[in-house]
C-alpha cells in the first residue's frame, strides 16, 4: 500500500504539473485550446487568468511532492492528505462549475491517491 500511495500520489503532482505547463505557457496553443474546450479568441483574451490557474495547480503539485519527500514521515503524511483534498474540492467544484469531467480527470485519481495514502 505504501508503495501504491507514492505512485499515485506522485501521478496527481504530476497531472498538475502538466495543467501548469498547459495554462501558464501553451494556453493558446491547439492543444491546450483541445483540451480546456476554448476558441482561439478565447484563449488570448484570458491567458493571464490562465496563467494564474496554472500557477495555482504548480501549488498543489509542489505541496504534493513536499509531502513525498518530506523527512519526517508524519508531516508528510499530513502534507499529502491536506494537498490531496485541496484537490477534490478543486476537482469537485470545477465539475461543477466548469466541466464534468474534471471530476474524473483530476478528482479521481486523487480520490486513488487519498484511499491510499489514508490505508498506507
């Protein structure tokens, strides 16, 4: 179980690291547009709030890998549940707000991880 909750942990840090590369640099880019669902105007008119998206996604992965490497096993245990339910309630409110399935694309993998890191 330890090992599962590294690995999926280290997979949600991850996923938000590539929402901070989409949202803060390639915004406007094919790719980033396919993905969030935006046009073109769109996407130039908004780029400093995506950025500022994409910053606070760098946050939750960097909280996420502090908790992976931190020294004392216990903070980091809490470090991990604490970014890890930072990002259901991001996931939850986004699939309510924004798009339905953020709540399975960055909701359930973290709800992985917590059920993990919860049993480990």
């Amino acid at each position: 179980m330890v090992i599962a909750s590294i690995i999926f942990v280290s997979l949600v840090a991850m996923e938000h690291l590539y929402i901070l590369v989409l949202e803060m640099f390639l915004w406007t880019s094919d790719r980033a547009r396919k993905s969030f669902g935006t046009t073109k105007e769109f996407a130039e008119s908004t780029k400093s709030l995506a950025a500022n998206q994409g910053l606070y996604n760098g946050f939750l992965a960097a909280g996420l890998f502090w908790g992976l490497f931190h020294p004392t096993a216990e903070f980091g245990y809490q470090l991990q549940l604490f970014f890890l339910i930072c990002v259901l309630v991001a996931a939850v409110y986004g699939g309510i707000t924004a798009k339905k399935s953020i709540l399975v694309v960055q909701g359930l993998p973290a709800l992985i991880a917590l059920v993990f890191v919860l049993f480990a």
